[in-house]
C-alpha cells in the first residue's frame, strides 16, 4: 500500500500537488492514515491539486441530452483508466480497489439471501442496500449505453470505486483521499483559486491522526458507499432517508404544503397519495439528542388539533410523541441484539458494528427526549 502511495505522491507532485511537509502516512493499529509530524495549525492547506489536470467529461462526445452528470464523469474516467499508463491521468487510479476486493465487500455483489439476512438483522438497512443495488444498476447500465466498448467489469469498478473515492465533478483526485474521515475532526474538499484543496479544521498536535471529512451522511449510507464502519467515529441518522410520509386528505395535503415552504422535500404521486420525504440532511437524529432541525421539522409538520395548525406550531407534548413514535419505529426495527459477529458472514460485519451504534444511539435520543419533555 505505500509502495502504491509513494508512486503516486512522486506522479502527483511533477503535475502540481502541494502536500504540508509535516504530513506522515503510517500505519496505526493496523489502519493507514495522515499524522501530523509537527504542530499544524487550524486552516493549514493540507492538500491541493490544479483544478486543471482534474479529469473532465468528453467535450466531443456525442452524450444524449438526458445524461446523468455522474455517467459522463465515470464515462471520462473510464476511457482515460482504459489507456493504462499512455493516460495523462493515469496515477489519478493507482489507489483504486480492485475489483476482487469489491466482490468481497461491496453490497452491490450481495446475494438475495445475504440481504434477506440484512432484513432480519433490520429493515431500514436492507431496504437502503437494495435501492443502492437498483441505483448502481441504472447507473453502470446508463454508462454500458454511451459506449457499448467498454467492459462491463470494468464499468462496475469505476463505478463503485467513484462512488466510494472520486469527489462528484472533481472524479478521482491523486493522495486527497488518503486521509481518514471524521465529520468531528475533518473539512470537505474545498475549491480555491484554482486548486481543490483539503484545509486543517483544528490545530493538529504532533502524532495526531489529520482528517478529512466525507460530509454529513446517514450512518446506511456511510457504511453502503464506504464498506466499512468505524464505531468510534459521530455518526447521524437521517430521517428523510427512512421515513416516506403520505398526504392524502385536504388536511394532509395543506400540512405537505405549509412544510415544503420550509424544508426541502421530494414529492412523488402514487394513486392518488403525495408520498414525501425530506431531503434536509440536517434533520435527524444525532449521537444524544435530535438534531435542532429534526425539531424545527416535527413543529412544521405534525399537527394534531385545529389549535396546533392555527397556530402553525405543534404542542411539546404533540412534538414529544412525535418523536417517541419515530425513534420506537426505528428501535423495534433493530434486531441486531439476536446475532452474534461470528454467525455472520465476514462482509456483514461492519454491518453488526453498524447497527450496535444505531441502537445505542437511539436509545440515547430516547433518553433525551423522555428526560427534556419531563415524560
């Protein structure tokens, strides 16, 4: 692996990478990551690379009109991975997982009966691993359409390696994402004067790990893109990616409504219903207590008297039910108490990690409200 890092720094810098000197990579307690050899201080460029040498769409391809934005960015990243060394890109993939370790970690490769056991392990999580299974489908399918040359194999891994590495319009960018994730201790990407740059969110001691941060995702999707799952990590629980709510009366649909002009929703019509779901990633669940906009959501939302929606603010017992019935569904869903680790298959076991985590923090959102709501 540092063989592999080390042939990539040495390509990455003769094409403009700029790494802070007091940057290490080790290997600790068997995981490799960035330290700091000397004190970093907080808004430090860690990590940079011209916006320039970053791979970019195909301009003289012919893509239809409806194209995804992420198909033409693997669409590029494929013919430029398929030229092998002759690509001006080629080190942009050195640190790419091969195609054999997928298969062996990545849900997409999951069998019916491997998530038929998810579902009895929860729910939520087999129903968020067989959505990203159709979405990875359409996807690599939607890029097999564009050039019907490329391998299919090679299709997946591009794919599934842009999902977990690559940086959305940026694709895959040399060294950046060899730095572990930590919404605690890590930055986002950001873009600056034409560089992509990776900045210190604190002030890194000497021997302490330097992070970067994937953004904020549910704990499912963190742990589908990613193949693992770290416990120790803060982790958050998006409502909108569990819950689909309905509208269905006039009622329902004046509250769909009055919602929508405060939070962003998907909205989708199925006989005659409005199904809808908040696309708000701050509104949720953190590690102890309900995020401030998963409350400001439940009062916009949940009305249970004429009073409540005059007034257009539920009661704090109407919000505290609301929320005791939402953490209760997501409880009631995790059996992972009835599983052991060493019953399991060994691509599952972040999976137990996973839901241990979700468990226990939902016990503690739990504790919150009934504890806050004098319950």
């Amino acid at each position: 692996m540092n063989d592999v890092y080390t042939e990539q720094l040495i390509w990455a810098k003769e094409r403009g990478l700029h790494i802070d000197p007091r940057l290490e990579r080790k290997c600790v307690d068997g995981v490799w990551g960035f330290f700091a050899t000397d004190l970093i201080e907080s808004g430090t460029k860690l990590v940079s690379y011209p916006v320039d040498k970053a791979i970019k769409p195909v301009e003289s391809f012919n893509y239809p009109s409806n194209t995804s934005n992420i198909a033409k960015h693997v669409h590029a990243a494929l013919l430029e991975f398929n030229k092998g060394k002759a690509s001006d890109y080629y080190g942009h993939f050195l640190q790419l997982e091969p195609l054999d370790y997928l298969k062996k970690h990545s849900v997409f490769f999951f069998s019916d009966e491997e998530i038929q056991l998810l579902d009895s392990m929860n729910c939520f999580l087999s129903k968020a691993v067989r959505e990203h299974k159709q979405e990875c489908l359409k996807r690599i399918d939607e890029v097999q359409q564009l050039d019907s040359r490329i391998d299919r194999d090679t299709i997946v891994l591009i794919y599934l390696n842009y999902l977990s590495r690559a940086w959305g319009d940026a694709n895959f960018l040399p060294i950046m994402d060899y730095a572990n994730h930590s919404d605690r201790l890590g930055k986002q990407r950001q873009t600056k004067n034409g560089e992509f740059c990776l900045e210190a969110k604190y002030n890194y001691q000497k021997g302490e790990q330097v992070y970067l941060s994937y953004g904020r995702k549910d704990m499912y999707l963190h742990a589908i893109l990613y193949n693992y799952f770290d416990p120790k990590g803060s982790h958050f629980i998006h409502y909108g990616s569990r819950f689909v709510q309905v509208a269905n009366t006039p009622f329902e649909l004046e509250v769909l409504k009055y919602t929508a002009s405060k939070f962003k929703l998907v909205t989708q019509k199925l006989n005659n219903q409005y199904h809808y779901s908040c696309l708000d990633l701050n509104v949720g669940f953190l590690e102890m207590a309900p995020s401030l906009s998963m409350i400001e959501y439940i009062q916009n939302n949940y009305f249970t008297t004429p009073s409540e929606w005059k007034s257009k603010k539920c009661s704090h017992a109407s919000l505290a039910q609301r929320l005791l019935d939402i953490l209760n569904i997501m409880i009631d869903a995790n059996k992972v108490e009835s599983f052991q680790p060493e019953n399991l298959p060994e691509k599952m076991h972040h999976f137990y990690c996973l839901l241990t985590k979700e468990q226990q923090m939902l016990n503690k959102n739990k504790e919150w409200v009934i504890d806050n709501f004098y319950l």
